[in-house]
C-alpha cells in the first residue's frame, strides 16, 4: 500500500519535475512561530517535510541547525510537542508527507514502540535518523517499516557500491544523498559530483533519490534539481528564522515570511530544473 511519500513522489514523476524537500526545526523559535512555519510551508512550495526533533548533541549538524535545536530546547520542545505538531499540522493537511529526521537519542528515551505507535497515530511518514546504521535495523527500522512508516537512509560521497546494498536493503519512501562530506550548511554541492553519485546509485535501487547538504540558493536548487529526484534545503531555511530573532531569541513579525519566502524562490528553481536540463 503506498503512502504519501510513494503518492507524492507518483505525482512528481507525472508532472516531470522533482521534489522540494524542506527542513525545519521543531519548536525553533518556539512552538507556535514553528506550528505557522510547518503549516506555511507547502503553500509556499514544499512538496515534502523533514522535521527535525530537537537533540542536545547533533553530531552531524552544523552551526545553524545546532542553534535552533538549543532555541527549541529552551523553549520546551519535547518529543511528545514534536508529535503534537504533527497533529496539529494534520488537521488541514492531509496530503503533505512528513519525515522526521534527527538522532537515535531523543527515540530511546522515549521508547520505540510507543514512538512507533504515537507517531504513526499522529501522521508521520517516514524517518530519518542519522546514527542508526544499517547493521542495527532490528532495532528501529524493522519494527518502523512494520508499523508503516518508511526507513529512509543516508548515502554520502563515501558510501562506495560495496557498502550502497547494506545501506539500501531495508530503505524505503527515498534515499537521501548527502551531498558533501562534512557537517550541515559548511559547504556548496556541487552539481556535476551529485549527477555521478546519483547516476551510481541509481543502479543499485529504482528508490526515489534526493539529494541535500549544501544547497541554500534557488539556482543551486535548480542545479541538483537536473539529475535528482529532489532536493533538501535545510540549514538555509534555519538560517532565515535565526536571523530574523530579536535579541532575546523571539520571533519577530518577519520569521515566518522569511522562511516561506525563501522557499518559494526554491520552489521556483526546483521546478525550473528539468525545463534547463531539456534546453
């Protein structure tokens, strides 16, 4: 049975263009500013949505999304306020797919099965989670997968094809190419590497691939957007809140529109991308 990302994903590859993928940080500034950012978001372009659950060490984030994971922190974020959002966000938008991203840590502590249940209740539909390896798949992505939630994994410019079959057995919804080597939002993708990459792995799976890291800008979006089946712009949407705070960290009448517009010029390039590459 497909769920929304299989379905959005369908409708992509009939309107021939590929997914906007948008991240933001759950209860960055606070809740309610971040509630109006995720329910903004698909108005201003997004076709997909990674939320991310705050965690005290994200090893693998940069300066940015460190920030707001510690804003949301401080303003009393929690797991259960990650899933309330989510609930809240599903009772006018039925259709937009939401993953949540993040770390094993933040799970553990609040249990797997009831994570599974609570989040599947709430309209989740898929995970990411950075620091569970493929070798530990009995441990979350098994029982997700049984729960009806798609297992999406990394693939880097590291993972070469001996590794690439470990790392996409049990992936489902898409395989995420991250894009660059290194933290979040320290780099640019480069295009020309991230058309090999996912010229190879596409022989390896007929999965949807997107491609993140890196990507800030509407004509790098546009770039990626040539050879993936999508592009994930995070740290950049990050940004737009922190820069928009007052002095105390607050949401200012800017944050939201700063987000959403920022998106929208990346839905611009995003859709954009296959007209270029046809030319």
């Amino acid at each position: 049975m497909k769920n929304r990302i299989d379905r959005r994903f369908a409708d992509l590859r009939k309107a021939a263009r590929p997914a906007l993928v948008t991240f933001v940080t759950a209860g960055d500034p606070d809740y309610d500013t971040s509630l109006s950012i995720l329910k903004a978001l698909p108005a201003a372009g997004a076709d997909i949505v990674e939320l991310g659950m705050p965690f005290s060490d994200p090893m693998a984030d940069g300066p940015a999304i460190q920030a707001a994971g510690l804003r949301a922190l401080q303003g009393g974020q929690t797991m259960a306020r990650t899933l309330d959002m989510v609930r809240a966000f599903r009772k006018a938008d039925r259709d937009t797919p939401i993953v949540l991203m993040g770390y094993y840590n933040p799970i553990f502590i609040y249990g797997n099965a009831r994570f599974l249940a609570d989040a599947t209740a709430a309209g989740v539909d898929g995970l990411i989670v950075v620091d569970l390896p493929p070798e530990e798949d009995e441990e979350l992505c098994l029982p997700a997968i049984a729960a009806g939630l798609n297992f999406i994994r990394l693939a880097t410019p590291t993972t070469d094809d001996r590794r690439l079959p470990a790392v996409l057995e049990n992936t489902s919804g898409f395989v995420y190419y991250v894009s660059i080597t290194g933290i979040t939002g320290t780099k640019a993708a480069d295009s020309l590497h991230v058309a090999e990459a996912v010229d190879r792995i596409r022989f390896h799976t007929d999965l949807p691939i997107v491609a993140g890291f890196g990507v800030s800008k509407p004509e790098q979006a546009a770039a990626i957007g040539r050879s993936a089946d999508g592009v994930v712009v995070g740290s950049a949407l990050v940004r737009a809140v922190g820069e928009t705070l007052d002095d105390a960290n607050r949401a200012t009448p800017a944050t939201v529109q700063s987000v959403t517009a920022l998106v929208a010029a990346l839905a611009q390039g995003v859709r954009a991308s296959r007209l270029m590459a046809a030319e």
